[in-house]
C-alpha cells in the first residue's frame, strides 16, 4: 500500500530533482539579479557566475536513501525497482556532467568519506535481510526463517573484513608515497638530523628554536601538495 507513495515520491523528489540540478533555475534567477544590481566590472561578473562547489552534504544522503529505498521495496514490491533504477541513470549521467563541466572543484578528497558510505550500505543490506526474515515468518514459509539468519551475519563478517582490508588505505599514505617522501628526502638533505625534527615537531612555533625553523622550512620544500583531479572547468579557468 506504501509503494504508490514511494513511486510518487522517487518521481517527484528524484527525477524532478535531477531535472532541476541540470536546469539549475535558481542560480540562473540569482546570477541575473546580481548581474542587474551589483555587477560592475568583469570580475565582479565572475564572481557573480561562480557556480559554487557540489553539495556533497545534501546529494550523497539522498542517494543513500533511494539505495535503501531500493533494497527495502525490492522485498516487499519489486515494481518500485525500476523507478529507482531511472534515477540512478539519471543521477549518473547528470552529476557527472555537473562535476566535470559546472561546479568547481575545490578539494580532493581521495575518496576519503568512502568508508562511511559502504558501512550505510551494508546497514541498508542489514535491514532489508531483517525485512525479509520479518515478511517470510508472517507468510507460510515461517520454517525458512532460521535459516536467513546466516544473511546478516555473513553480511556483517563482509564489512568487518572489507573494514580491515581497504580502510587503512584511506587513513594512511600508501608505502609507495612513503618510500618517495624518504628518497627525496635523502637525496635533499642527506645529513638531516631526523631525532632532532621529530623532538620539535610537534612543538608550537613560538616555542621553536632557530634550527627547528630552518628544519620547518626545509620539510615545507619536500611536502607535496595533493593535487586536484583537472576537470574541463578548472583548465577553462586555468
């Protein structure tokens, strides 16, 4: 009975919501109000033409939400399926075009706040195996039931060892990066005294001596700044 609400909403929120990121009706209204009052010189028109960066705050929670949308009624009404699949189509198509051709980009992340998302996955996955155990114990196949109980538990067995195996790779530099960092620093200073820098590096500055600057210094020539993946914008830009 729930499901025509669902589809509706998956119409109204999802399709019509991918509709308007790509129309983007608002910051075209607000582009020519600033243009119209504010805009004087060229680069007050490109601030004004600054379309921002992608909401990463807001977009990302949505589509975890139609994914669990997805699992939930794929138990209950599978005829919800295919609205959710339309969307994830459509979603794809136009926030990879957003991505690489409107906002800017203002961070790489190296895909940090992954892990976040596969664990609401594996709880969407968790809750549509208890919904599952739930519908077919009210039905006539009660007795099939226990024998489900091995969904989740193999599901949270999964997490645990997706957890140990790739996590550390978000948190920490890969060895490869590692031995770069080490070599280059050989090969710069090969008679820096490294007990010495980490006594003072974790000291504020204003509590530093002379040779703890010059350290500081020679250490800020080595680090490499994360660089941003170009997209057809920023080498517009650039």
């Amino acid at each position: 009975m729930k499901a025509t609400f669902f589809i509706t909403y998956i119409m109204v929120d999802g399709w019509a919501g991918v509709a308007a990121e790509i129309l983007r009706l608002k910051p075209l209204i607000i582009y020519h109000l600033k243009n119209f009052f504010l805009v004087k010189t060229e680069k007050d028109r490109e601030e004004a033409m600054d379309p921002g960066t992608i909401g990463f705050n807001t977009g990302e929670p949505q589509i975890q939400l139609y994914f669990l949308l997805g699992l939930v009624y794929a138990i209950v009404t599978p005829i919800l399926l295919p609205f959710v699949i339309v969307f994830f189509a459509l979603a794809y198509v136009v926030f990879r075009h957003q991505i690489i051709n409107v906002y800017n980009q203002e961070y790489e992340s190296a895909a940090a706040y992954w892990p976040d998302v596969h664990l609401r996955i594996i709880v969407a996955l968790i809750v549509s195996q208890l919904l599952l155990m739930g519908l077919l114990s009210t039905k006539e196949a009660a007795s099939s039931t226990p024998l489900l109980i091995t969904l989740p538990v193999l599901t949270i067995w999964f997490h645990r060892f997706c957890k140990g195996r790739y996590e550390p790779a978000f948190v920490r530099n890969p060895l490869q990066e590692a031995m770069m960092k080490d070599t280059l620093e050989r090969a710069r200073e090969p008679n820096l005294n490294l007990k010495g820098f980490l006594q003072n590096a974790y000291i504020h500055p204003v509590f530093k001596s002379a040779d703890g600057d010059k350290i500081d210094v020679a250490m800020e020539e080595w680090e490499e700044e994360p660089s941003l993946i170009a997209t057809k914008r920023t080498s517009k830009r650039s």
